[in-house]
C-alpha cells in the first residue's frame, strides 16, 4: 500500500494526517507475499521523514496446530510505530544518513506499508499454534486426534518394550537377589 506524503513533507514537524485503511492489498513480491489490511493510521512529520503509527487488522492467517495438527484460521492484528525516512533533503537535495535497516520514503515521495506489515505479521504469529486452548492433541500411541474420538490403544500394553522386560527377568533370574548386574 503506497501513500503519497508529498505535503506532508512539505509541512512542519510534527504537522499528522489520519487514515483509515478498509480491505487495502499489501504485498511484498520478492516474499510471495500478500496480505488485505484494515484499520487506521496516523502519519505524523519528523526531522528524517514520517512517524507512521498504525493500528491493523489482518486477514486471518492459516495456522497449523502444534497439538493435534489440523489447520485452523486465526484473526491477526498487528500495531506498530515506525519511522520512515528520506535519503535526500527535501529541499536541499543533499543526501540524509539513513541506516539499512530504516524504512524509506521513495524519490516520488511515497512510503509502503508492506514490508513493516509483513515483518509484523511474522512477529505475531504464535510460536506454537494451538486451535483451541483446550485441544486435547495426537493420542501418542496411536496418533489418532483426541478432539474426534476418544482413544483406546491407551488401555493396552506397550509392547514395544516387551523385549526390555524379557531381559530384566532374565536378569533376575540370574543374579538370585533381584539386583541387576552391571
């Protein structure tokens, strides 16, 4: 989403302009992404460029579970306060120290959103997921989702580990007191 802040730079510091933003496309297409935003803005003048302060509503992301691995939707909303700055003077045209991590104001003088929304958006994300926060997960016997069904492999014994107990008896046997011998 571009924003021409042409007058705004033209204005004093601390000169604001508010907008609000309905279904706007953001996309940033060396990341293949895409996003729909909604919400309001606040652009305020500063001495290197515009103070964007923004409050957003995302289009839902499409997460997967960490317990029981389905997919879900869950609603994002992102707010953040960054600067975007000018490499020139305005009206010097002399070059302006801007560091590489700044957002930047184009030449035409226009500033896009898309880039700190995504980057937002990434730190939203949950780090674990959950569709519920009561999602009862995988059964670790059988995998089978316990939000469905219940699960009845619980109820049987582990054989996996039927070799192991073989082994401790035979141990048994052979030391007399019980005692393993290591």
């Amino acid at each position: 989403m571009l924003i021409n802040v042409s007058t705004l730079l033209q204005e004093p510091v601390g000169s604001a302009r508010r907008y609000t933003v309905d279904h706007e496309p953001v996309s940033v297409a060396e990341d293949r992404y895409a996003q729909e935003i909604t919400g309001s803005l606040r652009l305020i003048r500063s001495e290197r460029g515009v103070l964007v302060m923004a409050e957003l509503e995302l289009a839902p992301a499409h997460l997967e579970c960490a317990r029981c691995l389905e997919t879900f939707e869950a609603p994002l909303s992102v707010a953040f306060d960054e600067e975007y700055v000018l490499e020139h003077d305005p009206l010097t045209g002399r070059p302006l120290p801007v560091d590489a991590e700044d957002f930047r104001i184009d030449e035409h003088r226009h500033l896009d959103l898309s880039e700190a929304v995504r980057q937002y958006e990434e730190a939203a994300l949950p780090l674990r997921p959950l569709c519920r926060a009561d999602c009862r997960g995988l059964c670790p016997h059988c995998g089978r989702n316990l939000n469905m069904d219940p699960c009845t492999s619980a109820d049987s014994p582990d054989d996996r580990w039927s070799a192991l107990a073989g082994l401790q008896q035979w141990l048994e046997m052979e030391d007399g007191d019980g005692a393993p011998q290591a």
